[in-house]
C-alpha cells in the first residue's frame, strides 16, 4: 500500500456555455487529473480545478507543484500515513486543489485496495444528496428558462443564484424573477463572490426580503471586517464563509469574529482529510454547512457527495453538484445522472469510477 509514483495530467474540456459570477468566469475546464499510483498496482484518481481569481493556482501551476515538490515528499509513504503526508504538503503555502487532489487520490487508492467505498470509509451515514445547481449572471428571463428546466428534467429544487453585480438591482430582479417563476416550493439562496461592498449587500438583501432566501454567501469581501460583521449582525438568514473559510482555523476566526453562521466545505479544495477536520469543527460549533462546487467536472463532483454523504450534518442541505451538466463532455466511463434531484455515491471501491482512455486521450494537454 505504498505510493510508487504521482501523476499529473492537464486536460481541457470545453463548457457548453460560460459560467459567469462576480470574480470571474468560465469558459473551458482546464483541469488536473491526478493518479497515485501504489506498489500494489492499485491506482486512484481525483480531479484538481484551478481557479486563480480565487486561489491563485493554474493549471500548468498544479501541474509543475505535483511534479517538482508534491510527488517527492509524498512517493515512499504508504495510503494510510495521511498525517505524515498532510504534514509535508503543508510545508509548501498555498496550493489546495493540488493538495486536495492528492489527498483524494490517496483516499481512492485506499478504498480500491481495501475494496471498500470511500464514504464508507469517511463516515457511511447515506448514499446520495439532495442536489443543487449554480445559476451564473444572465437575463432574468435565461435564468428562470434554466432554472424550469433543471427542474423538468433533473428533478432539481434547490438553486443558488450568482449576484454581485452593479446595479444591485440586476441580481435582485433576477431573484425575484425566480421565486415569481418557480413558486415557493423550490429553495434560493445567494452568492456574491465577494462582489458587493458591505452596504451594497445590506441593500440587496432588504430588496429581496420576503422572497424566502435560505442562506446569503460571500456577499462582501472578507477583509471589510467592520463592514463585513455590521453586514452579519443584521442578517435574518445564515452567512456563509466560503472563500474566507478554507482551513478549519479560518473557520474559527470568521465564526468567532462574526463575520459567518455557516460554511461551505469544497473537497476540491480540502480534499477529504481536511474537509473532514472542518465538518468535525462545524458540528461542535453548532453551524450549518453547504457541501459548495469549484466548478468541478464529474470526477470532481463524484468526490463531493462521496464526502457530502458521509455525514449526517453534510448530507442534511442539498449539495452544488451540478455544474458538470454544463460541460461538453467529460471523462467518465460511465457518466454521472442526476435522478429526482439526487445524486448516488457509485457502487464501487473507492469512489466507484473508471476514466475512459479514450477520452483522456482526446482532451489531455500533455502529448
């Protein structure tokens, strides 16, 4: 059960159409997969999403990191020296979906070589998640247009919609145009990306009250600190850390200092061993938690309702599992349904997936 060898393969699957939000947008998954490779001949897999407006990695970043620093510390070590292996990747600042896919990979080896699946594993408590799906900036009329069809076709109640933008009144219509078009039987909440300024943010939220929103994310930047607890203290709805909140001590300092009341926990960016530290921290401090979507492709989703269904407090919110629906292609043998607004864990070891060479073939960037 040693590791022999890491890979890191770039890849790039186009989306169908953009994703588009306050710090940016998407137009084609330039992704990292990544394959630990053990002495046994077992092999495990997860997905790493450079998002560098947000963390600052790159593709060829995630790439030349695993090759030249990673790959090194962790080759030797066996699948279950996770501490001593979190220990050496942590040496190097920054870095988390290279780190997280690492440590996923890892998890996935461990599960195929014990042939067990990983949320068994992590915690066992279900089987699948409630699902919900990203709304990205459009018309009003686009996004409702989305938002029925996920819902005809997936099943899907649960919708987070993009704001951020100015005017506030652009995203504010949008929201209201979606409560007025869905009914009061699908559930909304916000997402601002940093986007607003704090007083921005309290203004938009007074605009859509009575509209049922659930929870309010990363409205404001997070180093407005006066400005982001004034925001906070005035809320009627769960805050959500997510950018702000990475590490299980960023966690303590927002929810501490104010700043959140509940936190999204992305395995593309903890991977599941320290997604695992923040679920244990956010059961203690009584929060409520979104398993949160790095525009992840199927892989990388598989990889969060994995963890999300592992515990009962992860399980309880419908997860953003969706964003794969928009992709082209992806890499998959068997792709990935969405059935009555559920997502299932595979069946499988580990996390119960197989590549298709083919398709890696196909979109890899490396040969």
């Amino acid at each position: 059960m040693k590791i022999a060898r890491v890979e890191a393969i770039p890849f790039a699957i186009p989306y169908r159409k953009p994703l588009k939000f306050a710090s940016g947008e998407v137009r084609v998954a330039e992704h990292v997969l990544v394959r630990v490779h053990t002495d046994d001949g077992v092999v495990g897999v997860a997905e790493a999403p450079p998002r560098p407006f947000t963390y600052g990695e790159t593709q060829s970043g995630i790439v030349a990191v695993i090759e030249q620093i990673f790959a090194p510390q962790v080759i030797g070590l066996s699948l279950l020296d996770r501490e001593v292996m979190a220990t050496r990747l942590a040496r190097t600042v920054g870095n988390p979906a290279a780190k997280a896919a690492i440590d996923m990979a890892v998890w996935d080896a461990l599960g195929r070589t014990l042939d067990v699946q990983v949320t068994e594993l992590l915690g066992g408590y279900t089987d699948r998640m409630r699902v919900s799906h990203m709304l990205g900036f459009d018309a009003p009329e686009a996004m409702v247009a989305e938002a029925e069809r996920m819902r005809e076709v997936h099943g899907i109640t649960t919708f987070k919609v993009k704001v951020g933008r100015r005017p506030v009144s652009l995203d504010t219509a949008v929201v209201r145009a979606l409560r007025e078009g869905l009914g009061e039987d699908v559930e909304l909440y916000v997402d601002g990306n940093r986007g607003w300024t704090a007083s921005e943010s309290a203004k938009a939220m007074r605009d859509m009250a009575g509209l049922g929103l659930s929870f309010a994310e990363e409205l404001c930047p997070a180093d407005d600190v006066l400005g982001r607890r004034w925001l906070v203290s005035q809320l009627d709805v769960p805050f959500i850390a997510d950018e702000s909140a990475v590490t299980p001590a960023d966690v303590t300092r927002e929810v501490l200092g104010g700043s959140a009341t509940a936190i999204s926990i992305k395995t593309a960016r903890t991977g599941f061993t320290q997604s695992q530290r923040t679920h244990h921290l956010a059961e203690g401090l009584g929060l409520e938690v979104v398993m949160g979507n790095q525009i992840d492709g199927q892989l990388g989703s598989i990889c969060t309702v994995a963890f999300g269904a592992s515990y009962r407090l992860t399980s309880r919110r419908a997860g953003e599992l969706s964003n794969f629906l928009d992709m082209s292609d992806d890499l998959l043998t068997e792709p990935l349904e969405i059935r009555g607004g559920e997502l299932a864990i595979r069946p499988g070891a580990g996390l119960g997936i197989e590549l298709d060479p083919g398709k890696l073939a196909h979109y890899r960037q490396d040969r």
